[in-house]
C-alpha cells in the first residue's frame, strides 16, 4: 500500500504563513482525490481542504480564503498553503488519499503538528 508523508508543520505566530507538503509514492493524483484533515485535541478529525483528480478543490468554511491546496505531478507532492494562521488552526495536520477506482484503499500519513501561538 502506497505512503503519504507529510511535513512543513512547526510553531507559528498568529497572522502568520505556513507552507505543508504531502509526499506520494509515485503519481497517484490521476486516480485519488487528495485532501487535507486536521484533528485538534479533543476533537473530531475534520475536512480542511480536497483537490479531486480533475481538478476541483473544495475548503472548509473555517479555512476559505486562508488555505491553498495545490499539487505537483512531477514532485508527486501536494500542499497546504496556511496564510492569516489563527490559534484555532492548531491541530495535527493528515494528509488523505481517497480512491476514484473502487479495488483501491484510502490512504493516510502520519500527521504534522501545526501551532499557532505567540
């Protein structure tokens, strides 16, 4: 099963930028919609942003207007893109793989800690 590796996360002040990047093991981004997922303590692992395979991204309301997803086929990376951080943007940041294709699984990374304080 394919691995996605995140990293970029760290400790930010408020109304700072952040840059996350998604490391796939080859270039899945036909056949997946890639996402990011956030879970805070406490809480609910919740959407924060999905690129679909063709094209179309998709943010959480909370993040519209302050987050970025992107890809590069030829790194076979994605990224978040956090500008105008807040403090309740803190949480541990996941990485998703979510098949188009019905035999494939869901895949997840590790998670990167991402803090927004002062």
């Amino acid at each position: 099963q394919g691995q996605l590796v995140e990293s970029g996360g760290g400790l930010v002040q408020p109304g700072g930028s952040l840059r996350l990047s998604c490391a796939a093991d080859g270039n899945i981004f036909d056949i997946f919609d890639m996402g990011w997922y956030r879970q805070a303590p406490g809480k609910q692992r919740e959407l924060v942003a999905v690129l679909s395979h063709d094209g179309h991204t998709r943010y959480a309301v909370s993040v519209q207007g302050r987050f970025i997803i992107s890809r590069d086929s030829a790194k076979n990376r994605v990224y978040l893109q956090m500008s105008s951080l807040k403090p309740e943007d803190t949480a541990v940041y996941y990485c998703n793989a979510d098949p188009v294709l019905p035999w494939d699984s869901v895949r997840w990374g590790q998670g990167t800690q991402v803090t927004v304080s002062s």
